[in-house]
C-alpha cells in the first residue's frame, strides 16, 4: 500500500470508484479549475486544511474511508467557535503517487487550492482513480507548505494530516527540511500510518508527527466505516429535499451548479444513506455557502445584489418579474431556508446524541475519520477555539 496525505484535515466519503457512480462537475459549472474560493485574509477566524491524497495502487481502501468520512469531518469544523466566532473553513486536495500523473513534477498533482466550495472537493475526491507510482512525502509536504495560501494571521488554524503505509523518508525531498518549514509557519503537521503501530513508529511516522508539533495514529486503511441507522435520518433527507429547493441559481452558470450541488447529494448517497445525511447536515451550516451561484447567499453578502444583477443574469424562475416580486422571492426563499436549516440543526442533535449512545456499544478503533476529527478538536484547543454543537 502506498502512502496518502491529507495536508490541513478533513473529507472523505466510501464506496466503488467506478465512473458510473462517481458523477462529475459539469465543465459549464466550474469555476476556477484550482477552487480557489479563498476567504478575504482581514478574517482571522479560520481553519485550513489540505488535504494530499495517496492514489496509488493499493490505495483504496484508505480512499474509500476518505470519501467516507467526509461529511463527517466538515461536520466537526462546523462546530468550531473562535471568541464566539464562526471560522472561515478553507480546504485543499492534492493526489500524488499515482503512475498517471507528471514524473517531472514528482508524481504530485493539486486537485483544488484551498477553497470554501465543498461541493468541488466532494466532487475531485470522488473522481479519484487509482494507478500505480512513486510516493515521497517529503516532497509533497513541501508543495502544500510552500504553494498554498496560507494565512498570516496567528489566530488562524492549519493543519497537515498525511497518511499511509510506506517508510516516512522516501524520495530526495527530506521530510526533516520540509516540517520545519511548516512548523515555522505555524501549520501542524499530523501523521496516520496504515498499519502496525509499531511499524509506524519504526519508519519514521511518528517522528514527522513529533517534528510537525502534531499527533500520530495507526489504523486499519481496509476497515469498512461502520454507519450508525437513526430514527432521524429521513426527517433530515426531507429537509435537504425541500432546502434545495430554495436555491436560486443567477449566472451562466447558475443552472449548471444547482444541478451539480444534486449530483454530489447523489454521489453521498452511493456510500450510504447515513453518509448523505452527514452531507444534508453539512448543508444547513453557515460553511456550506454558495454566493458565487445562488441568488439567496449571495443576497445575505451582498445587500445590493439585486440591483447590480442584470436582467440577463437573473435566475429563469425569477425572469419577467418587477423589482418589488423579485425581492419578495428571494426573501422568501431565504426565510424558508434559514427555517429548514435551524430544524437540520436540531435534528442533528439529537441524532449525534443517538449515535454516540450506540458507539459506546460498539468497537471504537479509529477509521480515517476518527483520526482527523479527534485531532481537530485537541489542536483546537491550543488555539484558543471551542467546539460548539
């Protein structure tokens, strides 16, 4: 098995990479072919995470528990409060150490910069392939370190999980060098070795994580993620069925990106039903925004986007009507969601409250998932934010 890092923390989501499940982004909905969705740098409440996937041969398990969990992960980030503030949440993915990609550029390639829109790394994640190849990470530490946006701000969040199962120390790269950079930098860099703890340890995993002022974990990379049924998860589904509703897709590409945001509902509910109502959760969090396509998000930023939107742009459901209609829709359909999202929110309560009765019963060796979150929560802490269902 070859190696996979998740630069800054957190995705994931399980189930078959075949190209008839894994639906993709369509071309007239993208934007910038990096995401790079990134945050004004005068907000210094924020978490960054990168995440530097592994898609070599014997990778998927650990892919799998990727896509697994993570609805999951973002999730845990949404509870996080910073002096009663709700962070920026900003996410990278990177894959290396697959035979397709480029041997000049070591095997490394940047799927997304770090991006608020969740839907595209939900949709890079599940169009990830395996293939054979050369994994060195040092070298890709040393990419995330160097080529992302960091914030400057001390009050900022940002983490490094790498994860896999190869000695520590391949490649010409040092992974010494690399860390110190990082930690110079204030980024944590965390370390997931995929087998025996020992192993881990012996290879050189432990000491990244050590040199990188993060943790150290082992799991077991081809363990199923266990999914918990509640007694909440179809009230949720419905929720999500009716807050999709309220979107209103303005642009070129509006019509496109409403279709895609049901695609990756879509895509969650190949890997369970329990994972897609993970997704609808993450949807009614003030993470989950849209305002570079939805008329209703990009109203609550932006007091005057109404008038500064032309006829032409206007959403086709919204095309025809005076001013005084168009507010009123809008209006309405922001009220409507903030309405769904709030019982989202509150069935999520009670449906963690469940789940977490039910895992006192079960085997709690930790997935992919539990690592990241456990260790999110904990580095949390030293920075001064809180968690807050």
């Amino acid at each position: 098995m070859k190696t996979i890092l998740l630069a800054g923390a957190l995705l994931l989501t399980s189930g078959i990479f075949t190209r008839c499940t894994a639906h993709t982004r369509p071309e007239s909905a993208a934007t910038d072919p990096q995401g790079d969705h990134h945050a004004p740098d005068t907000d210094n409440t924020r978490v960054q995470v990168a995440l530097l996937l592994d898609t070599s041969n014997s990778m998927d398990g650990l892919i799998d528990q990727a896509k697994s969990r993570l609805w999951n992960i973002v999730n845990t980030l949404t509870t996080l409060k910073y002096k009663g503030k709700t962070p920026v949440v900003e996410i990278a993915l990177y894959e290396y150490g697959n035979d397709g990609l480029s041997g000049e550029s070591g095997y490394i390639r940047q799927l997304t910069a770090l991006t608020t829109d969740l839907d595209l790394i939900s949709e890079k994640l599940f169009s990830l392939r395996t293939n054979g190849g050369n994994e060195y990470c040092g070298a890709v530490i040393g990419q995330a370190v160097k080529k992302l946006r960091w914030s400057n701000n001390s009050t900022a969040m940002k983490l490094v999980y790498i994860a896999g199962n190869e000695p520590f120390d391949q490649g010409n790269v040092s992974y010494k060098e690399m860390i110190s950079d990082a930690v110079a930098h204030d980024i944590y860099i965390n370390t997931i070795f995929c087998g025996n703890r020992e192993e881990g340890i012996d290879t050189y995993w432990k000491d990244g994580a050590e040199r990188g002022k993060g943790k150290y974990f082992n799991i077991d990379s081809d363990r199923k993620v266990r999914f918990i049924e509640t007694p909440y998860d179809k009230r949720i589904e419905a929720c999500n069925e009716k807050v999709n509703k309220t979107y209103l897709g303005y642009g070129t590409a509006g019509s496109a990106r409403k279709s895609y945001q049901e695609l990756q509902d879509a895509n969650a509910r190949t890997v369970s039903a329990a994972n897609y109502t993970e997704r609808a959760v993450s949807k009614s969090k003030a993470m989950y925004k849209n305002a570079e396509w939805d008329l209703v998000d990009k109203v609550k930023d932006d007091k005057r986007a109404l008038e500064k939107l032309s006829p032409e742009d206007m959403p086709g459901e919204l095309k025809g009507k005076n001013k005084a209609e168009i507010a009123a829709i809008v209006a309405g359909k922001a009220k409507e969601r903030e309405a769904l999202q709030k019982e989202i929110a509150q069935l999520a309560r009670e449906r963690q409250a469940y789940i977490d009765e039910a895992m006192k019963k079960e085997d709690t060796k930790d997935d992919l998932g539990a690592a990241i979150s456990n260790t999110i929560l904990e580095l949390a802490r030293t920075k001064g934010y809180v968690a807050v269902q």
